[in-house]
C-alpha cells in the first residue's frame, strides 16, 4: 500500500473492509447489486497526497496543445493564453521528485478559459496504479487560477473504490520552470463508500 493516502473511517472497520470487496471490471449485474446494497453502507472520507508532473518540453511532453484561437491575436490572448486547449498524460507521484513511486497518471485537458487573469478550465481523471486504489479513478472538474497559491477543485465522481465519491482537490505549485513544466502539489479530500 503507498503512502499517498490515509483512510478516515466514519464507520466500523468491519465496514471498512467490506467496502473494498467491491471493485473493478465488474460487469453490469454486480455494478447493480452494488447499488441495492448502498442503503447498508457507510460513508467514508479518505485522503490523497501525491504530486503532479506536468511536462511540456523537451523530447518527451506529457502535456501538449492540442487547439488554440485562430483568426484573433489580441492582447486577451497574449496575456492569457485564452482559448488554448492543451491534453494531459501527467504522472502522479507519491513525492515532488519525479523519481518518486508512480501512484497513476492524470488524463484529460486543461484549457484557459479566462479573459481576465489566467485561469484553467481542469478536465482530469486521476487514474490511479498503485496499491487498493489501482484501477480506480476519480474525476476533477474545476476552475485553476494558477497564480494563486491555493487552488479548491471539486471532484465530482470516481469508478472502481471510489464510486460515486465527490470531494475537493487542492493544488499548490511545488515547482515550475521558464519553460512551462511545473510540480504541482495535489491534496484530495473525498466522501465515498
Ligand atoms: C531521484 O533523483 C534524485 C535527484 O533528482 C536523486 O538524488 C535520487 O537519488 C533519486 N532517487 C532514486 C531512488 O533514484
Ligand atoms: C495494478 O493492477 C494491474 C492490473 O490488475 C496489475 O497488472 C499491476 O501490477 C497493478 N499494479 C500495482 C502497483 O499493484
């Protein structure tokens, strides 16, 4: 098991360890008996740790763009990238080091969606690797003002342990470069069964 999440029981941990007898790549029929057993299940809260590569440049980008705004050049742009899309494959780490043990990757895009200052629209699922939470997923949908120290998420799903979780991720830039990478911080929070 990594050291990336802690459990919180709200519940019994005989609970705790029933919860995660359900899992993944279950056909339609058990996702079903999942279902009618929610009334008999407990809440629970569990907490992520793990950092955030974003790479793009060198020879091996993890992030790159895949649209941006033709036909328009102005200053909104300039200034904020407005209109860029870029598609992530990002790898989360346990530490900020990218060497560190690889939890699971973050697949989706980010996009800057604002006119005013720079601020991602994030479309990511965490896709984690490592330990009880291989296999499973979690989906972030939120606004990411970069600049700002502390960047609230929310999440707004997951599949596998993490079946219909919602929570919030919180982003703090770790490290970045001139050249755009950037070490990103991430603390999950999230409610699930
Ligand atoms: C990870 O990289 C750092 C330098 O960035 C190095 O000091 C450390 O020894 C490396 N650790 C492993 C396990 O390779
Ligand atoms: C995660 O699960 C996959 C598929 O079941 C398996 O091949 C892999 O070894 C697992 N990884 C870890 C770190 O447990």
């Amino acid at each position: 098991m990594g050291k990336f999440h802690i459990q919180i029981p709200l519940c019994s941990i005989v609970l705790l360890s029933f919860s995660f007898v359900h899992c993944i790549n279950q056909d339609p029929i058990a996702v079903q008996d999942w279902f009618k057993g929610l009334d008999t299940m407990q809440e629970k809260v569990t907490k992520l740790h793990f950092y955030f590569h974003d790479i793009v440049s060198g020879n091996s980008p993890t992030a790159m763009r895949v649209a941006k705004p033709t036909g328009y050049t102005g200053l909104v742009n300039t200034l904020t990238g407005f209109g860029s899309v870029v598609m992530a494959d990002d790898m989360l780490t346990s530490g900020p080091e990218p060497n560190s043990t690889v939890v699971g990757r973050a697949q989706g895009f980010y996009a800057s969606a604002s006119m005013e200052d720079i601020g991602f629209l994030m479309t990511m699922n965490f896709a984690f690797s490592d330990g009880d939470f291989n296999g499973s997923s979690l989906s972030l949908l939120g606004r990411n003002p970069v600049l700002h120290e502390y960047r609230e998420m929310p999440i707004v799903g997951g599949s596998g342990v993490f079946r219909m979780a919602r929570g919030i991720a919180t982003a703090k830039t770790y490290k970045f470069n001139l050249l755009g990478d950037a070490v990103v911080e991430y603390n999950v929070m999230v409610v699930h069964y």
